[in-house]
C-alpha cells in the first residue's frame, strides 16, 4: 500500500525569531497566511488515501501539528522524543508504518518546502510510487533541475536512464559546493539540485539500515514493535536520544549509490519550481519588491528612505519599521524580539540563536 510520510521535525532556526520553540516554522502563516505544514498537507489530496498520511515531527510539536491538521487520524503523528536526524526520523517512521504492511511503499516529504506546479510534483511521485513497486530495491529520490549554481543545496549526478522507468541511475551525491564548483555542474547538464525526498518499500530500507547502521536499525525495529503498546513512550524515550545522529544521505543513499548494499539508487525528475524555505533570504523569494529591491511579506508596515535591498518583516501589522540608507539587511520584529543582520549573513543567524541561548537561556527562543 502507498503511504506518505511528511518529514516535520526541523527547529527553523534560521527563521527565528519568528520560528520558536513552541511555534514551529512549519506552522507559521508564511505561505500567503497558510502554514507550510497545511500547504504540504494540501499537496499530497488524491496522491494516497487520508488514512495513509503520517507527519513525523518532535513529540514537543505533537499538539501544534494536531492543532493544524485536525483531520489527521490518531495514530498519524510519529513523535520523537529528540532530534537524531534524519536517518533516524525516516528509519522510525518506516519501522511504524511497516508493522501493519510488510509490503508498504512510503514516500518522505518535506514540511518546508513551496512547490509549484503542485500537479507536477503528485506526476513526480506517482513516478517514485512505480519505480518501486516495479523494483523493490529501489532507493527513489528527486531531482530539481536547477535554474541558477546554488551554494546552500546538495547535488545529484545522474547518469543513465533506467528503461521501462521515469528514473536514471545516481552515479553519485555531492555536498553542498563552492560557486565556481556549482557553475561547472550546471554547465554539465548532468546535475539535478537533491530535493531530500523520497520513495521506498519501508522493509527494503530497514534491510539497508540494519546493514549499514546496525546498532540502530535493531532499536528502531524495537521501538516499532511495542508502538500500539503502553510501552512506546517508555521504550521510545530510553532508546531514541541515544541513536547515532546522521543524515539519511550519509547513512544510506550515498553509501548504497557506491554498492555498498543490495540496493539501487535512482533519481526521478521532478520538474517543478521547488523552493526549500530555510532562511529569511529564501522566503523573501515569495515576497512583492518594490522598485529599489525591498522585501516585505505584504502585512509589514515599513517607511524605507534611501533603502535598497532589503528584508523587512514584523508579526505586528501596527509597527512601522523606518529605515535610512540600509543597504542588504535584514529586519525581523516581533513581540520581544528584533533581529537586524546583513543580508550576507542570513545563515549565520542559526549561530545568533545558539549565543542568544547561552547568554539568555531560553527566554527568547
């Protein structure tokens, strides 16, 4: 049976101080007033049954994420009790939906992610969906072409096509690189930008990891055969936080593209406008600009003079933000918090967060 798993789990430190602890970046209203979290939801109508739709997000969020998606059924959230990463959230949630189906094809999804067409991307996984019921040791994972040498994405080097299939083989990943690196891929034509979706029967990567993360693989098989047990959340608790902490692109699909195990790794083309919302630069990519390159989210009240360039966002529709000769800033304002940074530091403000926290506890995050 096909089934969905939307990967919800990220703390969106990057968006802060919008993003909180107890508020999420998948459900603030960032998408014209919705949340990302009920845009990806919204994505996903006719690709699988309701039933067959899970969110897999930090138990801390449980609420939030019930609170925003009231139609989910009620054993549809997996929640971990900490961040391990996301070898382990898509181990976990395989673990969990494979207990019930053994044969069970689960697709991961982004909860961060604006995509459009939105009929493109379902065509996208449909595809995923065959290569898998048509290969059952296939790893599947998208390909977004790329419209410009980004920096901040990992790439997928595809080689040849995979007849009777809409997948190519992956001859190999590679990290996120330098410009000049990321001119000379896409003058190759032959990389696609890693969208961290994918598709797979959940007993073949569970076979993967219990070869390549070993210690894991046995401790997320345990937890998932006491998940319809009063024992979960005890066994969950005193196993989870101790997991080895890595991505599932260094434990399974980069290794498993060398040979490493007995799987395939395949890309299939998802032809979409994809844009991954992880800092404040990236969605300003959503906003109106005025003439002299400003950003605001359409709410902001703002008063630029002699300005250029920046990103001007506040959650108060009432607070007028007034600059004078800023040039590439950001300027975020809440409640309690305003946050000004150059705009060529946006990924640094993850580092902010960490010093806020060591010279402020948890006050403002």
């Amino acid at each position: 049976m096909r089934n969905v798993v939307i990967l919800a789990g990220g703390s969106g430190t990057r968006l802060w101080p919008m993003s909180r602890d107890d508020r999420p970046k998948q459900v603030l209203p960032l998408a014209a007033g919705e949340s990302l979290l009920r845009v990806a939801y919204n994505r996903l109508q006719g690709l699988v049954e309701p039933e067959n739709i899970y969110v897999c997000t930090v138990g801390a969020y449980a609420d939030v994420v019930r609170k925003e998606l009231p139609e989910l059924g009620p054993h549809a959230i997996i929640g971990e009790p900490a961040r391990r990463d996301t070898a382990n959230a898509v181990g976990l949630a395989s673990a969990v939906v494979a207990r019930n189906d053994p044969d069970a094809v689960v697709a991961f999804v982004g909860s961060d992610h604006l995509i459009s067409p939105e009929d493109e991307f379902r065509a996208a996984i449909e595809a995923g969906f065959a290569v898998v019921e048509q290969r059952p040791r296939a790893l599947v994972t998208f390909g977004i072409e790329p419209t410009h040498p980004h920096t901040g994405l990992g790439y997928i080097e595809r080689g040849t096509a995979i007849e009777g299939t809409a997948a190519f083989v992956v001859d190999r990943f590679r990290e996120k690189p330098d410009l000049a690196t990321a001119e000379e891929y896409l003058a190759t034509g032959r990389f696609w930008w890693n969208s961290g979706m994918f598709v797979w029967r959940a007993e073949t990567v569970l076979s993967v990891l219990d070869e390549l993360l070993p210690e894991s693989a046995a401790n997320l098989r345990q937890v998932a055969s006491v998940w319809d047990t009063p024992e979960r959340e005890g066994t969950l608790a005193g196993i989870y936080p101790n997991l080895q902490k890595i991505s599932v692109d260094y434990a399974v699909m980069e290794p498993a593209s060398q040979g490493k195990v007995d799987a395939e790794v395949v890309v299939v083309p998802m032809p979409v406008h994809w844009l991954d919302v992880g800092s404040w630069a990236a969605l300003a990519g959503t906003y109106a600009e005025d003439p002299n390159g400003n950003r605001t989210d359409g709410t902001t009240l703002s008063c630029l003079l002699d300005s250029h360039d920046n990103i001007i966002v506040t959650d108060d529709p009432d607070h007028l933000i007034a600059t004078v000769g800023l040039r590439s800033h950001i300027i975020v304002h809440t409640q309690d918090v305003t946050m000004v940074c150059p705009l060529s530091d946006g990924e640094r403000v993850k580092d902010l967060v960490a010093q806020v926290q060591s010279d402020h506890a948890t006050k403002y995050l």
